[in-house]
C-alpha cells in the first residue's frame, strides 16, 4: 500500500513539474516588440490661445452735445472713409457761427479805420497793434464756431465696419457720449502669449521674425485660409505669468474674422537632436510618464520620463532615457519591473510611419 501511495506521489509531482516547464517554454515563446528613442531634428506644432483684434478698432463719439437728428447708417454696414454717419441737431452752433462772423466783421471795420488814422499819425501804433490783436481775436472764435458746427456732423474717419448703436435717433446726447464703435478689418492683429523658454527657444532659431508664418485656429476647429506673419513682440514679459505677447497679422479679405474672436496660434518651432519615442510606448502612473527600458539581460525596468512636446502619436523626450536605450513599444500591460522577456526588436525608423496609438 505504501509503494502504490508513493507511486501516485511521484506521479503526480512528475505532472507538476511538466505543467511548469510547458508554461515556462509558453512564456518564452511570446516575443514582445522593442525598439529605441529615434533622435533628429524636427519641427513642432505649438498652439497659443490668441485674441482677434481689428486693424483698427475706434469708438465713434459725440464732440458735440444736441440731440441726435439724422442717422445716416445702419448696424452692420459698411462704411466708407468720408461717409456721413450721425448728424446732432446743428442749429445753435450755426447761430453761433453767424454770431461770429457778425462780430469779426464790425471788428474788421474798426480796425480798417484805425489802420487809416495810423497812416496819417492820428493814433498811436499801440492803438493800431490793439486793434489788430481785436481783429485776430474775432477770427479765432469764427474758426471756433466753424469747428463746433462741423462737429455736429460726424462722419466716418477711415473705411470699415460699423457696430452696435448706443444712440437712438432723437436722444439727447453729451459731449464724449460713446455711439458707435468702427472696425477696419481690412486685416487683423491676432495676440498670443508665449512663455519664456519658448520665447527664447524661437529667438534662437529665428534669424528674420517676418519670415515666420503662422495659422490660426478659429473656435469652429477649421484652420483659417489665409497664414499670418509673427511682426511685432511686445518690450516686456509678464512677471505673473512669465510670458511675453507676440502679435501676428493676418489677412482677412473675404471679412471672415471680426473684432473681438477668438482663437488658437498654430505656430512651428524648430527642435534640433529631438528624441522621439512613440506615444503608446509610455504608460502613467500618478500623472507621470513612464516607459520600460530592456537591460542587457533582457529584463525590463520602469523608468519616468519628462515630456517636452507633444505631437500626434508621439511625444518629444526631455530626459529619462537616450538614444540607444531599449524601450519596449507593445505589451507594456502585460509585464512588470523586473521581468525577464523575450522580444522581437525593430528600428525606429520603421516603427515611426505605420504608428497609432491605441489601447492593447
């Protein structure tokens, strides 16, 4: 009896024992795929939430108080540099004006006689320069009134847009009362903020800023047609926020774009010696990045990395690993740090173009 129960032992053991080496030869079979960081140079895509802004963008305002006669445009229109727009009731500074000129005209007749008796030395010269100075006085406040009385006509100052009202046709309005705003949007000024080291980076590599084109991205997703020009960088940085304030010139021709959109600064930015690694290679643990690197015995280890830039299915590397570092692309849910694997390794050159990212 006891040779039949240590005959089962040993049976079983010996079955035990198979069942672990065909498990083991099994896992030694599943080869994963490796590859390395590829490094070159490269281009990014950085995208910067920008402000639209009209070449010109006035707010039109009564220089005149009166009430608001005539309205010579509508909400919405275009108008032209010259074009009439408002007109505020003009009839006291046209009595004004009239006023004036009655007034230089009887000071013009004094001064006329006067000038007479200085010819003959009746009066002194003193007398003369006094009603001289008389005379010029009148004249100025003719021009005075002229002015007054132009200005109850307000006509448009450059060709544009015209906005909202804020007057209605007949209101009593002030001197400086706010009626209208107008914007040329012949082109557009786009502004961006950009952090220093950016803004550091784009100066290095940018010899002539009006050579650098950039899109924009309007707030339906669509890229606008027209590239713009990156002209002017404002003088200072922020110390909030440690960025400084690009301001690229669009086109607008086609008047798609209005004062006061919004957008995104699609801008490219050279990246010299960039380490490359495929996006689906990394995995996250606590909001940092990780990916497995393959030692020389064939045994992964986690290890973070700091991401520089991001683009589509891939990530630009900032440290954690080099170039001839292993790092394993497919299966990193099927292992753990410090398991030994057996892969199928493939150059980056060739993983790189049949790339996407997907969850295994």
């Amino acid at each position: 009896m006891k040779r039949v129960f240590m005959l089962m032992s040993l049976c079983g053991l010996y079955f035990c024992t198979s069942c672990e080496e065909k498990k083991e030869e099994k896992e030694e079979n599943v080869k994963l795929l490796v590859t390395t960081p590829l490094q070159k140079d490269t281009t990014i895509t950085k995208e910067y939430v920008a402000q639209i802004h009209a070449y010109q963008h006035i707010e039109i305002r009564a220089l005149e108080k009166g009430y608001l006669q005539k309205i010579f445009v509508d909400e919405g229109q275009v108008v032209h540099e010259g074009q009439p727009m408002f007109q505020i009731t003009p009839t006291i500074y046209q009595a004004e004006l009239k006023k004036s000129q009655a007034e230089a005209n009887y000071v013009n007749i004094e001064y006329q006689n006067t000038k007479r008796l200085a010819d003959k030395n009746i009066v002194s010269g003193n007398e003369l320069a006094l009603s001289e100075a008389k005379y010029d006085k009148a004249k100025a406040d003719v021009s005075l009134a002229q002015a007054h009385l132009q200005f109850t006509s307000i006509k448009a100052p450059f060709s544009g847009i015209m906005d909202h009202f804020q007057g209605r046709l007949g209101s009593l309005v002030d001197e400086g009362d706010l009626l209208t705003t107008l914007s040329d949007n012949s082109k557009m000024w786009v502004y961006f903020n950009v952090p220093e080291a950016e803004y550091l980076a784009y100066k290095e590599h940018v010899q002539d800023p009006n050579a650098v084109n950039v899109n924009l991205l309007m707030a339906n997703n669509e890229v606008f047609q027209y590239p713009g020009k990156v002209q002017t960088i404002e003088a200072d940085f922020n110390n909030e926020t440690g960025n400084i304030a690009f301001r690229a010139t669009f086109p607008n021709p086609k008047g798609l774009l209005r004062n006061g959109e919004t957008g995104s600064i699609l801008m490219t930015v050279p990246l010299k010696h960039a380490l490359i690694v495929p996006q689906k290679a990394t995995f996250e643990v606590l909001e940092k990045k990780f990916v497995y690197v393959v030692d020389k015995n064939n045994v992964v280890h986690q290890k973070e990395v700091v991401i520089a830039s991001e683009m589509p299915d891939l990530y630009v590397i900032k440290s954690g690993v080099s170039s001839t570092d292993k790092i394993l692309l497919e299966g990193i849910r099927k292992v753990k740090d410090g398991d030994k694997i057996s892969y199928t390794y493939e150059a980056p050159e060739k993983v790189l173009p049949k790339l996407k990212v997907y969850s295994e």
